[in-house]
C-alpha cells in the first residue's frame, strides 16, 4: 500500500534530515500565528525549500490543536507537513513536488550548493 505523503529524491531527502536535526528556522511565540509570521515561513520556504518550525509552550491552546495550526500555515505558505513531532514541524515547499525528472535534479543540486 502506497503512502499519501509525497515522494522526494536521495538527495532532498538528506536536506530534509539535515533540518530535522538543525534549529528551528522560525519560532512561533506567544502571539501565534500573525500574517507576518505567514510572510516570513513563506519567504524561508522560497530560500531553503524545507523548514523546521518550532512552535513555543506559552502558545495557546497548542498541544490540543497542533495538527491543525499547521495544516491551515502550510496551506497558506504553498507547502507540505513533512512531519509533527511534539511542539515541531517540519515544512517542505509544494513546488518540489511538482517537478519531475533531468529539471527536479537540476534544483536538487543547486539547493545543496
């Protein structure tokens, strides 16, 4: 059976296990999510193509509804849940999705440089 989330290459795979053990890029704090906190995710997203988001204790009401916070942020930000773990979560731009063959490559390289 074929999982739902979606399938990335060698090499994307190894930046995203890089962010999964890097700092977080953008820290939610007690106000929440803002429109520009939405700006900044986006602007990170469109720079490193995956991030790690970490959201702060003091954030209300946020272990109960976690999942959903970050599914209405990722669909605002034009990207995927790569995954949520405890107050963490890790974002990966839609549009490496989309790109197939000899041009996903491509930009998998110039990502690493």
């Amino acid at each position: 059976m074929e999982s739902s989330k979606p399938k990335y290459g060698d090499r994307m795979m190894d930046l995203v296990k890089k962010t999964r053990h890097s700092q977080a890029a953008v820290m939610v704090g007690k106000k929440g999510v803002t429109p520009r906190l939405e700006e900044e995710i986006g602007r990170q997203l469109k720079k490193q193509k995956v991030i790690k988001i970490k959201f702060l204790k003091s954030v209300e009401n946020i272990k109960d509804n976690i999942g959903e916070t970050v599914k209405d942020l990722a669909g605002k930000c034009g990207a995927n849940i790569l995954e949520i773990r405890g107050l963490s979560a890790i974002l990966v731009s839609k549009k490496i999705k989309t790109i197939k063959g000899k041009r996903k490559k491509q930009i998998e390289k110039e990502e690493l440089k």
